[in-house]
C-alpha cells in the first residue's frame, strides 16, 4: 500500500519510541462518512441552525486540566456541556502508559493514547469555512509539539473545501460516542471524532491485527492484538466495514488516496463470499433455537459454532464482535451440556480478547469452579 506522506525520519523515530514492533507506513483512521440530513430529528431549541449546528454552542476545553509537562492533553472542541459528562466519568482522569514489545500474543496491549483532538463532527456545505476558522482557534489551544504533529498528518480532502485543519480531522478521525450532553445523544450532534498522534499513523488491511476500545476514565484510545502478531509484521486496522464487499470498500478508500491490496482484496470473490457467510450465520439465533429444540442433536449448535469460527479465522477477522459472540456460544453450549473442561478451554480464548474485558467470565477458567453449577444454563441441554 502506498502512503508516502509522513515517510520522514522524524515521523518513523516517533514511530519507534510507541513499540519495537511498529514498521508502520503512516497511515489515516477516517471517521463514518460525515454525510447529515438538511434537517435532523430531535435537535434541542437553540441548536437549529445549519444542519443542525449551532457553532455558538460550543467551547474549547483542554484535558486533563493542570496536566504535567510530560502528560498527554487533548484540546477538546465540543458542544456546551461534555465537559462535565467528561470529568464526571469514574477515575477520571486515570494516569496514560504506553506499551512497547515485539512479538505480540492476541489480546496483548500494544499502546495507550489520549488523543490530542476530539471535536465536533464537521458538518458539509456552506459551514465549512466558519468551523475551518473556529478549529484555527482550537489548534492555537495545543502544545506546539501536539500542533505539529496533528499538521503533519495527511489530508485526504483537499478539492472539497474542508480547509487544512478540517481536511485532516476526516482524513485522520476515529468516531466516538457517549461524551455529550443527554439531549444530544440521538441527533446527529451525538458522535465527536478524536485525532491521536500514533493511532492515526495505522494503515489500513481489511484483515486488521489490531482492536481497541475507548476508556472514559483516562480519555483513552487502547489498542491491543487482535491476533498474534509477528515480529516485524506491520499494525493495521480497517478504515472500511470488513464485511463490505471488496469493491464497496475500495470505494471507500478512494478519497484516501490508495488502492487497498491486502489478501482479501487480491481474491474478493473468496474472500467475499466467506464474509457473506459469516453474517449470514446468526449464531445467537441458532443457539436459542437449539436449547429449545430438544429434537436437535446435542453437537449440533457446536458444529455451527466451530463453522462460523473456521471462517472468521480464515479471514483472520477476529477483532470483529462475531469472534467474540461465537466463542460466547461455545462457552454456553458447553455449559448446557455439562461439560465445564470444555467450557473452561473456551473461557481461555474468549479471554485473550482483552479489548473485549470479559472478566466476569474469570470464575469460569477454573472447571471445578462452583460458579458452573450456579449457571442458569447449566445442564440445560443433558
């Protein structure tokens, strides 16, 4: 994959202070598609203007306030109110590490980040201009090291009018949820994007090796392995739904500047089709169906099961929530039918997907454990 922008000694040294295990081109996290309604539903008085967005509603805050000089801050433009949804959320703010190693095992933690931006979603059409100006003001807000890097990053919109600043931001956001005020959580005010300065360096792979998960107690992005990792292979995720077509995510990839050529792109009609059948596979439906279908052999929801988990390893899609949902069954099949070894061997898999944190499964791990006869669906299916 071609990305020459931040090929620079300075950027690959930065790089490699994260983890031995970063060879990482640089690369770009784009948000979803920053497509809104003319007119959206349920938007609060005084919040009416231009798609919904009134820019006089929001104010730049940066986190965590009184941080030292070696702490990671993120300058935050958000609509009135998130700020105390933000400093309000247990343990905040949780001191930030990063983790550097080589050889990844699944479920290991690879990096840490409070990223250096989250902001509104940056509406189209004729607001551009006024949010390209207000985010001037925001960047004025970070640490000159944070500024420079952020305007280091690549900007994949440069003919649409998103300005340099805005133009990054969607080239490089992740999406994120759950930090504003209640009114707005079901408009489409209700997502803000962060740039992070290592996270937005991955390239893309529509088999990604990496997952991760949002803590609100640090104001953090957490990534892990997905899988194991080989020493030297490249960190990646998807900037696409991996369970789009070959050619649908190409398409999503063209504003990015690059033609993907992962493995399942260099056979989509393989790979396509194994993807449509793991969606096609409702594995929770299936099991609900076998427990009370007692006519049902008592192997056969594990057999769809070992099916469904044979193709997502195949495609190595095991950062996607359908690995950890058919591992669950697993758990539970074994559990209907008495078996807690084998339940507890599924317990160890599940397990190592730590960006998941199924710690209430842990008294599982033990097949002597009392917690297996106090189940609800122990010997359900004897």
């Amino acid at each position: 994959m071609k990305r020459g922008f931040l090929n620079s000694n300075k950027s690959k040294a930065r790089m490699g202070a994260v983890s031995d295990a970063i060879h990482a081109k640089p690369g770009a996290i784009p948000a979803k598609p920053n497509t809104l309604p003319a007119k959206p539903a349920n938007v609060p008085a005084g919040l009416g203007l231009g798609f919904g967005f009134d820019l006089n509603n929001t104010e730049t805050i940066v986190l965590p306030e009184n941080a030292g000089p070696d702490e990671q801050v993120t300058v935050c433009y958000v609509w009135r109110g998130s700020k105390e949804i933000i400093v309000q959320k247990p343990g905040f703010p949780t001191p930030m590490c990063l983790f550097a190693t080589r050889r990844i095992a699944q479920g290991e933690p690879i990096l840490a980040e409070r990223p250096f931006l989250i902001a509104i979603r940056a509406p189209l059409g004729n607001m551009l201009p006024e949010m390209e100006r207000r985010m001037e003001e925001v960047l004025k807000r970070m640490r000159p090291a944070d500024r420079d890097a952020f305007m280091a990053l690549h900007n994949g919109y440069t003919d649409d009018g998103s300005g340099e600043i805005i133009g990054r931001v969607r080239t490089n956001a992740l999406s994120l949820d759950g930090l504003v005020p209640e009114p707005l959580a079901n408009t489409v005010m209700g997502l803000y994007c962060c740039v992070a300065r290592n996270i937005s360096l991955l390239n893309n792979d529509c088999s990604p090796n990496t997952a991760s998960n949002w803590r609100d107690e640090s104001l953090s992005y957490h990534v892990f392995a997905a899988r194991e990792i080989k020493e030297g292979e490249e960190l990646t995720l998807c900037y696409a739904d991996p369970f789009d077509r070959a050619a649908q995510r190409q398409a999503t990839f063209k504003p990015y500047g690059f033609v993907c050529r992962c493995a399942a792109c260099l056979d989509p009609t393989a790979s396509d089709r194994r993807r449509a059948a793991i969606r096609s596979i409702n594995i929770m439906e299936l099991f609900s169906q076998w427990v009370m279908d007692k006519t049902l052999p008592g192997d056969w929801i594990i057999d769809k099961c070992l099916e469904k988990l044979r193709l997502i390893e195949q495609e190595e899609l095991q950062c996607e929530d359908d690995y950890q949902a058919t591992l669950m069954m697993l758990i539970h099949a074994y559990i209907c039918r008495g078996d807690a070894k084998k339940a507890s061997e599924w317990v160890a898999r599940i397990l190592r997907c730590a960006w998941k944190m199924e710690r209430e499964l842990e008294p599982l791990l033990d097949a002597e454990s009392s917690a297996y006869k106090k189940h609800s669906l122990w010997r359900k299916r004897v």
